[in-house]
C-alpha cells in the first residue's frame, strides 16, 4: 500500500455552511487528545452529515465521525495532524 504524505493534503475546507474554509479539529475517541485535519486535495466542500475517515496521529489508529462533530481551529494552540483518509 503506498504511503500518504502531507504534500498530498489541505489543512482548511467549508463544512455545512460555512463560506470561508476553515482547518477543523477531531478528538481521538480512544486517547482523547485533539488534533487538526488534513484534508486530500480536491476536497473543498462537505455537509454536516458526511462521514469523514481519520487516523489519529497519536493512536496511530483509524476511525470515523460524522462531520457536525468537528470544530473549527482558531490556532491559539499547536496541534499535531492528522489525516483525513477518506469520506463515507
């Protein structure tokens, strides 16, 4: 399987309504720790219901949220990243 690299990703895209793309921040349901999405290029747009695919950077491990439960990063602290590994 080839190996994805953050050259490939976008760290902001609009989310439900949203008209100014934004970075966006999971929290991984197994370790808890907060971490700001990287996004496959091309994707620019998705509603709330969507489901993403992530993979904690921390874990190390995949899994899913539906896109409501993302928020919005205002950048007034350092996250690691974590990819977005595709959409449901």
């Amino acid at each position: 399987m080839e190996e994805k690299t953050e050259a490939c990703f976008q760290s902001e895209i609009c989310i439900g309504s949203s008209e100014v793309p934004s970075t966006w921040v999971a929290v991984c349901p197994k370790c808890n720790r907060r971490f700001r999405l990287l996004w496959p290029f091309g994707i620019l747009h998705i509603p709330l219901h969507r489901v993403v695919d992530l993979r904690c950077p921390f874990y190390r491990d995949s899994f899913s949220l539906v896109a409501i439960s993302l928020m919005a990063w205002d950048g007034s602290e350092r996250l690691a990243a974590g990819l977005v590994e595709g959409l449901g």
